[in-house]
C-alpha cells in the first residue's frame, strides 16, 4: 500500500454558503415582524410602562401610545406575511427601513429630552443601527430579486464548462 492509499480522502470545499441569501433575509424579516408584533403588543396592553421604560419624553398620553402601537403592528403583519411571500419583502423592508430612518430622525432631534438623559442617547443610536440593519437586509432582498430576473443565457450545444 502505498502512502497516497494509506491518507484518509480529503473533504472537499464546501461552495455552498451554510446559510443561504434567502434563508438569512427570511430569518432577519422574522426577527423585524416579530419584533414589530411584540413592541406593538407591549405599547397597547401596558403604555404606562411602555412610556416608563421606553419612551419618556414629554408628558405620557396613552392614546397617542396606543395610535403608535397600531402602526408598528402594521409594519409587524405585513413583515410577517413577506417571511412566506419574497415578493413582499423589498417593498416591506422598505417600509420598515423609511420607518425606523425617520423615528431616528425623530429621536435625533428630542435627544436630549428624554429622562433620564441617557435614553435619549440610547434610543437614537439603537434605532439609528437597527435602521442600518434593515437597511443591509433591504440590499439582501433586492440583489435576490434581481438575481430571480436575470434571464439565462442558452448554452451552446458542445460547448464544455
């Protein structure tokens, strides 16, 4: 036997990405509903502790709370129902994307407001980073899509790979 037969066979490269490009913009729109859902949940159900620990700025009005517990709720639905359809989630993740971009704005701008001080720091950096986040899986969602388009050139008969 020689030295070559002895050595036990090598594994090949793995090509294949362990996640998929689908699969990870599909975990990610989960995660985005469920977060949305369960925000929207929390804001309807308890706004007095929802304004305590989340949003204290300014004085407490749960039905304004409650208004924005629907929206995000919205947002939740529709993310929920583009985990199962891929052709809802650029134009959801868009939606979420303009939505945390411009609540980021919004906290920019009372930043300092907030009590204590430090949420308001805290809550302009969480949003404006989950806002990126989004935004990275938006561009995931978009090159899939764009790759599903592509139409494929027809192979020329002998032609070798």
């Amino acid at each position: 036997m020689s030295v070559q037969e002895s050595r036990p066979p090598r594994l090949a490269a793995r090509r294949q990405p362990y996640v998929s490009r689908d699969e990870l913009v599909s975990a990610g729109v989960a995660v985005l509903a469920a977060y949305s859902i369960l925000l929207a949940l929390f804001m309807a159900i308890a706004p007095h502790s929802f304004y305590s620990a989340v949003g204290p700025f300014g004085a407490r009005n749960d039905h304004y709370i409650r208004d924005t517990a629907t929206f995000s709720a919205a947002i939740g639905v529709g993310l929920a129902v583009a985990v199962r359809r891929a052709a809802w989630r650029v134009p959801m993740l868009t939606v979420a994307a303009t939505q945390f971009a411009l609540h980021s704005v919004n906290h920019l701008v009372d930043i300092d407001r907030a009590h204590p001080a430090w949420t308001g720091y805290f809550d302009f950096f969480s949003l404006a980073l989950s806002t990126v986040l989004i935004v990275g899986l938006l561009r995931l969602a978009a090159a899939d899509r764009s790759a599903e388009r592509l139409p494929q050139r027809p192979r020329m008969k002998g032609a070798q790979r």
